[in-house]
C-alpha cells in the first residue's frame, strides 16, 4: 500500500490521466447503460415480477440449475444487462427472502456477463470490424455461463427450491418499488464508478513503470476488461480477447462485490469460475469463429478513442450520474 502511494505521488500525471480516462469512461458509458438495468432489475423482484415469472418457469430452472424459478428472469438480466446486473438482481432476490442464501450465494458465481452492446458494438464492429464476431462472441459467452451454471448445479448438494417468503409474492406498490429501486441503483453505480477511477489511475501508473507493452496488455486485460480488449485486438490472438470478456477483469469482480452487498460469496470460488467462464468463452468463441469460417484481423485498422466506442455524451452521463448521488443524499437510508 505504501508503495502504491509512492508511485502515485512520483507518477502523479500517469496517475492523474488514468483517472481522467476512467472518469470519462464513467460518464459516457457505465452511468448511461448499467444505471438502468441496475434500477429495472432491483424493481423486477420488488414488483414481484421475478416471481411471478419464476412460477411459469421454475422446471426449467429447477432442472437446469438446481435453482428456484424466480432465478429465471435473473439470469437472462445478467446476459443482457452488463456485469454487474445479474449480481444486483441476485443481492435484490436474497434480501427481500425470496430465496435462499444458499441458493442466491450459487447464482452469484455464475450470473456475470457482459451485455450485447459491449460485445456486438464495441468488440465485433469498433475493434475487429465485424458485427459477426461480436455476436460469435456474444453466443460464446451466453453458452459459458449456461454451462457454468448447470455444472455448478451438479457440484452442489441438493438445496430448497421454494421462495423463503411465498406470502410476499405480490411485492410492493410500483410507485414504492421505483424510488427504492432507484436509491438502490445510486449507491451500487457510485460504488462502481468510485472502482473504474482507481483502477485507471493505476493502470496509468502500470504504463508508467512497466516497459514492456505485452506485459501491460496483459496486466490491464487482468484488471480492467475494456482496457483490456482494446490492447488486445492490436496484434494478439482473439482467444485472448475472448477469455477476457468471460474472465471480466478485477474491476469488474469488485463491482460484483459491492453489488452482492451482504451477500458474502467465496471470493477464490468465484474467481475460480471467472477462470472457467474465462476458458469457455475463448473455446466456444474459437470453434465458432471456425464454424462461421470467420477471420479476425491481427491488427486494428482504425484509429480508436476510447470513450466514443459506446456511443453517448458525457452530458448524458453526467446528468445520470448526478441524479444517484442526489438520491444519496436526499432518500433516507433503509
């Protein structure tokens, strides 16, 4: 800790850029897309929605996963939403009794994913050219974590499939599902945003001191995944940008955290399944890619600014971010 503060102070503008990029990249792109789904996921179980979706579809989800119906609609939130959104829903489910802790602690390690936009737009069309790759990638991804969860429904002990509170299956009132789901959205997105800022600002340190571009493609791939599958597409094999999308990098692990709240999960089980998620990605991606008889260029042929990749203004995002920290300080605590 005493060294990362003294390279901050001796490489304070590498630092001070980091942040700056992170800051941005917060404004333009995690506010606008996550600070919704994050709302909408937390009022789909205070409605009552996941529930009543969860009884249409609790074989599949029992037969599947081992898990109880109301998961159901969790999980397509996680492939849709972004990494932290399925984490969100999970947190949302568990703390209102709808299931059980052991069951919401095993949805968790499955339930991260990026969304649609990040991979069809962003990796497929901006940095390899192809709407097909992205949505090769999406598919890889979806699989990994559908397989991910049915092995981890194998490797668990059988476990109660029933809601812990069938008596609150008619959730709240909208009006009172909204502002609360809104409050709750605030806190987990300026949790998030406060994790992107330090992790750009040590990354900028990270290109300050380490010589070798490999070595810090690598590294910010690890800890950073959009960082990471912008260094990657520039001459590195696209295995190694898949496994990132399905790994998810540090950061993204931290805002799972912050967005499971009390939930504790076991951190080396769920970095464990990162790994596997990881090598799934990059497995199905690659037969994929063959099967589409789809080639990926080793080179990116044009010349990328980060936060324009996601489209959105740092208008927009900042308007967004501005009104989770005025629910911060204006909601009364739960």
């Amino acid at each position: 800790m005493v060294g990362l503060c003294a390279a901050a102070l001796i490489f304070s503008d590498s630092c001070r850029k980091g942040a700056a990029e992170g800051m941005d990249l917060c404004l333009r792109v995690l506010t606008p897309s996550l600070f919704p789904m994050l709302a909408l996921s937390g009022m789909a179980v205070r409605t009552g929605l996941c529930q009543r979706v969860g009884r249409l579809l609790e074989q599949p989800a029992r037969s599947l996963f081992g898990l109880s119906g109301a998961f159901a609609p969790v999980i397509l939130l996680s492939l849709i939403g972004g990494y932290p959104v399925g984490a969100r829903a999970v947190s949302e489910l568990y703390r209102s009794g709808q299931v059980s802790e052991k069951q919401a602690k095993r949805a968790a390690l499955f339930c991260v994913s990026a969304g649609p936009g990040f991979l069809i737009s962003f990796v497929g069309n901006t940095l390899y050219g192809s709407t097909e790759v992205g949505a090769v990638l999406l598919l890889s991804q979806t699989a990994a974590v559908l397989l991910t969860g049915i092995g981890l429904r194998f490797l668990s002990k059988p476990d109660d499939y029933h809601s812990v509170k069938e008596i609150s299956s008619q959730g709240e009132p909208l009006s009172s599902a909204l502002v609360e789901s809104a409050y709750d959205a605030s806190k987990s997105m300026v949790m998030i945003c406060g994790l992107v800022l330090l992790f750009s600002a040590f990354g900028g340190i990270c290109d300050a001191l380490l010589p070798s571009a490999s070595v810090r493609c690598l590294l910010m791939s690890a800890l950073e995944v959009s960082s990471g599958v912008c260094a990657l597409s520039e001459g590195y094999p696209f295995a190694l940008a898949a496994f990132a999308v399905g790994f998810g990098g540090v950061c993204v692990h931290f805002q799972v955290f912050a967005a499971l709240g009390k939930l504790d999960v076991s951190k080396p089980l769920f970095f464990l399944m990162r790994i596997i998620q990881g090598i799934l990605t990059a497995l199905f991606a690659r037969i994929g890619l063959f099967l589409t008889a789809k080639e990926v260029a080793v080179f990116s042929t044009a010349e990328v600014s980060r936060p324009d990749f996601y489209g959105g203004s740092v208008l927009s995002g900042a308007a967004l971010l501005t009104v989770a920290i005025c629910f911060l300080l204006t909601l009364r605590k739960r």
